[in-house]
C-alpha cells in the first residue's frame, strides 16, 4: 500500500468511518489513494461521505474510463471499531513492528527517555505510574516526565505502523505504543502496564 492509502485511510478509519467508507466505494471502482484530493474526485467522495454520515445507502460510485475495477478485497471486512485499538499487542505484527520502530527511534532518545524504559520495566509487574517513574528516575516534576515519556513514544510511532487513539480533544494517546492502561486501576494517578511485544524489544535492544 502506498503511504496515502496506509497512513491517512487504513489507520485513520477509526477516528472517520465515513471518509473509510468512501474512500473503500472509490477504490472499488479503480480509484487510487492519492486521487481522493483532486477537484475531479473530491466533491464526489464527501458527497458519498456525507451519505454515508445521514445513515443513507449510497449508489457505487460512477466508474472511471479505461480503468478496470478490483475485485472485492480484504479491505471491505476491516472493523471501523476503536475498541481494537485498546491494545499494541492486539496486532498480528505487533512483535516485528515495534522491534523495528524502537530501533529506528533510538539514535533521538535522551538519556532521560532510556531511564524511564528501563525503570518502567523492572518496576514490580512492568506496572508504573507516571509520579512513581519520576521517583525513580529521581525527577522532581512529573509533568517533565509524562512529556518526556510520550515524546519518546511519538518518536517510535513515527517508525511504526501503528496509528495511536485520538482523545476527545485532538491529541494523540502516543503512549499506547509504549503500555496501555491497568483496568479496573483505582487511584488518581493511571497505571500503565508495559506491553510485552515492547518489553521483549527493548531487552533485545539491550535498553533493558
């Protein structure tokens, strides 16, 4: 798959099922990912978009001339759920791809970012708080800390297939790739449980 079609349709299909659905009814007449912002195309795929979005059943799209359609594809029986996107590990390459993204990463890491893996995976369970690795790494500021962590994790997302949630404001949940969240946790403070296909790539590497 070409960038267009990966990065901006593929993983974004959960924060807009509607812009996936289109973009799926413009690929099974031929279409092509980079197509869907040209004036010829655009127009066409929000209308099909803005179908989709008022619970409507759009007609396919018009065939494009001298282009021979696909057959139906793997990409028509990919959920649109967000749940899926709880868990890194959940993915079927989640071991290879966060090997190659942390390796890829690694030359940007501050010492700072290197502590805070290694402290996160030796604590009991790899189970840590942000405030509980800012004392073992001996920081004073938590903030300084959260920051410095989730800026270590976008480095490795920018390596890596995965596309992180997005929350309710805009901003993107970076840290997911790196752990996700102890359910049923108590207390104010999150507890962020390291993902074991991060574990054994960081112990591989030699961070750990």
């Amino acid at each position: 798959m070409c960038r267009v079609c990966h990065r901006q349709k593929l993983h974004r299909r959960f924060a807009s099922p509607t812009n996936w659905a289109a973009f799926c009814a413009h690929v099974a007449r031929g279409g092509y990912g980079r197509e869907a912002g040209l004036p010829a195309f655009k127009a066409e795929l929000k209308n099909y978009q803005n179908a989709v979005q008022a619970g409507l059943s759009p007609e396919p799209l018009e065939p494009i001339p001298n282009r021979e359609a696909p057959k139906a594809g793997w990409w028509l029986g990919l959920t649109c759920d967000r749940e899926v996107l709880a868990r890194f590990d959940t993915r079927l390459r989640a071991d290879a791809d966060i090997l190659r993204a942390l390796k890829a990463a690694l030359p940007d890491f501050k010492p700072t970012q290197i502590s805070l893996i290694n402290a996160h995976y030796r604590a009991t369970d790899r189970i840590c708080t942000i405030p509980d690795l800012a004392k073992k790494v001996k920081a004073k500021n938590p903030s300084t800390i959260r920051s410095a962590y989730q800026n270590a994790a976008r480095l490795i997302c920018d390596h890596s297939e995965y596309e992180p949630p997005v929350s309710a404001n805009g901003s993107c949940d970076w840290l997911t790739v790196i752990a996700h969240r102890k359910p049923n946790q108590t207390g104010r403070a999150t507890a962020w449980v390291m993902n074991k296909s991060f574990g054994k790539a960081a112990k591989k590497l030699g961070l750990v």
